[in-house]
C-alpha cells in the first residue's frame, strides 16, 4: 500500500476523514504523517490523538515559497510517502518534477469558476452566492504550480438554496467533501505506480 501524508491548516477534519477511510479498507493507503502550516492549528491535537504524527512548519520561518515547500516535501519524503493530500491546506507549494502528478487538493468549490489565489473557505461560498449560481459543490484535483488549476478528477454539486448563507452552503459542500475524497483517493490509488 502506497504511504500516504496529509498537508493541514485548519481543523483536520478532511484528513481525519481520509484516516479513517484508510482504517476502513475503503482507500488502500498508510498514512505516516501529516503536515501543518499553523502551529497553533486545532487539526494537530486531533490527528496526534488518532495515532498520526504531525511535524508543524510555519511559512513566516522560511525566506520564500520554495524553501517552505522544500522543507515540507523533505519530511514527507523521509517519511516514505508517495503521495499527498492537501486537507484545508492553506499555503502556496512550489512543487518540483518528481511530485507532479502525486499531490491531490479538495477545493470547496466547483472549479474552474470559484479558484484561484484568494478563494478558499468562506471566500468561495460568499462569490458563488454573490455570482447568484444554481450550483455549487467541491472539486478534487492534481495541484500543479498554479493555484487551484491542476487536473480535474471529481465533484460533488450541492444545490444552491434562494435562502442559503454561506455558512449553510458551507455546510452542504463539507458534507459532499466528506463523501467525495475517500472514493476519489481510492480511484486515484488504482492508478499510480510505487
């Protein structure tokens, strides 16, 4: 099974989900480490408590983008990881040839309309309803080295309700988010080569 490592900002809620999966047998994957960009996040008591180390790397302690991805790719690497899935990860990673094509995101819109710097979280939800759209949902897909724009892999559509908030549209997205990443993870799996 390819060893598999976890890239937080936040809550850890998506890799949690991903753990579990794994756990399951519903994605044939080791996950050996996760890494978290804020130091302070709630995500890294929750995976340490689910048996995942986690190594907390702040981008404010290095000179650029790309030594900040150096640094993290370094300790997935010597962690045995082939692959990566980016959970709520919240920092622009430079990444070099030889992970093309082996680090997976979830964007909490439909892409390509709602990506893009500056549109993660509530940010997304606000600009789908202000754009006044029948539908939302999440994207899976391959990160390359511009934002949210990599190869498309899977969605999930939400409708979007005449009395939505963002919070409530937040809500109906994470729930498919929840659903979506461990199938497309496990189909994603079948493909790549060790």
């Amino acid at each position: 099974m390819p060893k598999i490592a976890f890239f937080i900002s936040g809550t850890g809620g998506n890799a949690l989900n991903l753990m579990k999966a794994c756990q399951e047998g519903r994605v044939l994957a080791e996950p050996v480490l996760a890494i978290c960009s804020n130091p302070k996040a709630l995500g890294i008591p929750r995976l340490q408590s689910a048996g995942l180390p986690v190594v907390a790397l702040s981008r404010n302690d290095f000179e650029d983008d790309a030594a900040y991805s150096v640094a993290c790719l370094e300790q997935v690497e010597a962690a045995g990881a082939i692959l990566i899935c980016l959970c709520g990860w919240l920092k622009k990673l430079v990444i070099p040839p030889v992970w093309e094509g082996r680090i997976l995101n979830i964007h909490p819109g439909l892409l390509p309309d709602f990506g893009g710097p500056g549109m993660y979280g509530m940010h997304v939800h606000r600009a789908v309803l202000a754009a006044g759209v029948q539908e939302s949902g999440c994207t899976i897909h391959l990160v390359d080295n511009v934002y949210d724009h990599g190869q498309r892999l899977a969605e999930g559509r939400v409708p979007v309700l005449p009395d939505d908030t963002p919070e409530r549209l937040q809500q109906r997205v994470y729930e498919q988010e929840m659903r979506l990443y461990p199938i497309a993870l496990a189909e994603f799996i079948k493909t790549i080569r060790p």
